[in-house]
C-alpha cells in the first residue's frame, strides 16, 4: 500500500502536511504513517525530575499523534498508522523509512515565511537524494482550497 508519512509536531505547517497527506491517501487508496518525535533533551536532571520531564514529552507526543489521527479519519476517511520515536529528529525519520517498504513519500510543509524548518531543511540538503522515496512539499502559505484542489 503506497503511504505518506508526516512528521507531527505543534507547528501550523505540521497540520498543512498532514491534511495533504490524508488528502492524496483517501485519493489513491493509501495510508497515512503520523510520526511524532521526541527529541532528546540537551540537559540531564536529577534521575526522578528527568524522568517526571521524558513522561510529559511522551504524554505530549501521543496527545499530538491522537488528534492528527482523528483529523485524518475526519478529514479522509483514512485510519492512519501512529507512532512515537525518541531521538535525533532526521535520524528517526530515515530509520523509519529505510525499515518500512510501504512508505512511499515523506510528507512536509514549509513554513509561510522565514528559513525553513529544520527536517525541510535536512530533507532537501545534501543528502537530500539518499532516500528510497520522495519527498513532498507542502508551501507554508498554500491556501486551503488551493491545497484541496492539489491533493
């Protein structure tokens, strides 16, 4: 089955990504892969304060990957894979690419204005090539209907 996977965080991009996503999936027959990362924390507290810390992170993780799973079974129809990782954002991204055959595009958006992110940024630079799927673009600043009328 081809699917898209989207990388989920809080961002107003994450979401644009994710609605083109479940949009292509529920059009071609696919799926929908929601990832979301823990990054790790630059800091190490104290065994029960970092512990209290790494649950909170988790907790949020998997709050995110529940709403944009709903948002895809109401926006598409589609009932998507979720997950959450821990570690260094583009590290996970390939691993979970290279271990899955069924991931047919690495689904992203760009923010509206300003640099871009730091996974567009990887995943367009210079090993941009090094992945066995493509990655898709979804402009920041895309209207909704144009979006649509695209997906």
């Amino acid at each position: 089955m081809r699917t898209y996977l989207v990388v989920i965080d809080d961002s107003p991009e994450a979401s644009l990504a994710l609605r083109f996503a479940a949009r292509r999936a529920a059009r071609t027959g696919g799926g929908v892969m929601i990832l979301a990362i823990i990054p790790p924390h630059d800091f190490v507290a104290f065994g029960g304060v970092q512990a209290t810390i790494e649950a909170e992170a988790r907790e949020h993780a998997e709050e995110l990957v529940a709403a944009a799973a709903a948002a895809v079974v109401q926006e598409a129809g589609v009932t998507p894979q979720v997950m959450v990782k821990s570690g260094k954002p583009a590290e996970v991204v390939c691993e979970l690419i290279r271990a899955n055959d069924e991931v047919a595009a690495l689904v992203l958006a760009t923010a509206a204005s300003g640099a871009p992110g730091p996974l567009v940024t990887f995943f367009t630079g210079q090993d941009a090539g090094a992945l066995p799927c493509p990655v898709m673009l979804v402009p920041g600043g895309i209207d909704i209907a144009r979006l649509d009328a695209l997906s």
